[in-house]
C-alpha cells in the first residue's frame, strides 16, 4: 500500500535535492521527488513510464509502495512502433528535449540493445532525429498513442522543456499536442544542470525552468483537443493591424526615402487596399497623421523617422 507522503504541489515546484531513485549519471532526468508528488497528489496505485531513461519513475512508485511498469529503448520497448500492453490510470512522460542530450549510444551502447533486442536504438531515438519538425511530429504521435491507452478517468503527467538554437525558441510545451481535459501547467525549477557551469554573453536569457503538464481523459472515444498550427501570415491581410502598421511595416525594407509609387506597390495588392475605394488617399493621409513615425525629406518621397 501506498505510504503517507505530504502534498507539496502546487503550480511551481523545486527540488534542490534530487532525492534518492534512478541514476543522476543518466543525463535529464528529473528528480523521483517530482514522480512521488505526483502519485500522492492523486492517490495513484499503479504507474507507467513508456521512456524510464533510468528508471526514476520505477524506484519513486517503489518507494511509496506503488506498483509501476516501465520501460525503455534501452531495454527492448520502441514507444513509435510497440504497442502499449496496459490500461493505464497514471502515465508519466519524460520526452528528451529533442537533440540537447542524446540517448543511444551515448547513455547506453546501441551495439549491446541491437545484440539483445535485435534493432538499432538509433533508428528510433527521438533525440536523433535531424530536425524540429520531425522531432514534433514523432513527439505529438508518441503523446496521442500513451493517451488513446488512458482508462477513463486516467492522467498524463508530461515533464517539456524549452529549447535555444540560434537565437530561436523552441518550445515542446506549445508544439506538444493537447488531448482530452487540461488540468494543470506546472512550472518546475531546474537545479545542478550542466549548463548552469555556463557563462553566456550578450542579451541570452538562460532557461531554468521546465513544464509539468497534466491532462485528464474524462471521456473515452472522442476529447477535445489543443494543436499548435503554424502558419505564414501577412501582416497587410490580418484582421486587427491599420494603416499605420501596414506602412510601417512595408517600409521597413527601405532604409532610404522612396517614392509613393514605391509604396502603393507595397500594400496594393492586400485586402485592406482592394476592399476601400480611395485607399491611396488613406496612405497618403497616414502618412502625414504619424510625423513620429514617417518622414517626407522632399516631395512625393517618404521614409521611416527613425532611418532619416
């Protein structure tokens, strides 16, 4: 049976001691701390981990006497290609953070899974795989099948992070796809990382944190559901913007004074102009409406204030 263990959710959680369970040399675990919160928060009697790096989750269910199944690459269990064989009521995924830590052959020799189990761990390892959109759309098809397994009434516990390549953010929490009821965000601090031993420069902001994601399957069959959908917009045909923006916008590529002409060219072609009749006397009208914005050096020209 489960032991007594004191409730210390709440939306921010830290551990400054990782606490005892899995192995600290296993590059991005999470503290068991973190998993043992979790299963008494909820009064789970049983848990499973579908990529237990370490097996964290197995040593925390142990240690508050909680059955658990869990397993790994590592260990013979593809999550992208084998089935799931439990009805789960509690799930807790520990995605990796795409390439900023690789897992096979590097925490475990892919030579000795392939002489066991008969692959190459390499070829499903979610943190080798070349590129951000294909890493999501592997994430997102690994988060609908441990959900589509749930029992009714049964939790996702989703450990992401945020990750900086070349001044971009990268974020698994709003790519990750979001079934069924969204119950809590938990924002979790990061403590003895191997990146805090680095000095950044410039206007780098660190990251420090991860997200705790919770979701809940209230109904079996059909659930609402949360997609990150990216697309190329324009500014010149978005509800909401004016001609200030517009303009502003349009002429940032000129770094000089242009003629209207130049600029008509710019914003002609777009909704906002072809559904107003007189749109080049707004543009002219804008124009003089926002001398802190634009600037006429001589006649007919225009430019940006802050290039003149």
């Amino acid at each position: 049976m489960m032991t007594n263990h004191a409730n210390t959710l709440t939306t921010v959680v830290s551990y400054p001691e990782r606490g005892v369970g899995g192995s600290n040399k296993y590059r991005g675990n999470c503290s068991p701390k973190l998993i043992s919160d979790l299963i008494a928060h909820f009064g789970f009697h049983e848990v499973c981990d579908y990529m237990c790096g370490s097996n964290t989750t197995g040593d925390a269910a142990a240690s508050l006497g909680v059955s658990s199944h869990t397993y790994d690459l590592h260990s013979g269990f593809d999550l992208l290609h084998c089935n799931i064989p439990e009805r789960p009521q509690f799930i807790f995924w520990h995605p990796p953070y795409w390439d900023i830590i690789k897992y096979s052959d590097v925490m475990y020799r892919a030579a000795d899974v392939q002489q066991r189990y008969g692959y190459d761990p390499r070829q499903f390892d979610l943190s080798r795989i070349p590129t951000w959109e294909k890493f999501v759309k592997a994430m997102n098809y690994c988060m609908m099948k441990q959900f589509c397994v749930l029992e009714k009434g049964g939790r996702m516990a989703v450990l992401v992070g945020d990750i900086k390549k070349k001044g971009k953010l990268l974020s698994m929490l709003f790519e990750l796809v979001k079934p069924g009821t969204l119950e809590n965000v938990i924002i979790k601090t990061q403590h003895n990382c191997v990146s805090d031993r680095t000095a950044y420069s410039g206007k780098f902001i660190p990251i420090v944190h991860e997200y705790l994601l919770l979701v809940r399957k209230d109904i079996p069959l059909q659930y609402p559901m949360l997609i990150t959908k990216q697309i190329e917009g324009d500014i010149r045909d978005m509800r909401g913007t004016t001609w200030k923006d517009i303009l502003a916008d349009a002429m940032e590529s000129f770094q000089s004074a242009v003629h209207l002409e130049q600029i008509y060219d710019q914003v002609g072609q777009y909704d906002r102009a072809r559904k107003q009749q007189f749109w080049k006397d707004k543009v002219r009208q804008t124009l003089l409406v926002y001398p802190n914005i634009f600037t006429s050096p001589q006649r007919g020209m225009w430019m940006l204030k802050k290039y003149a």
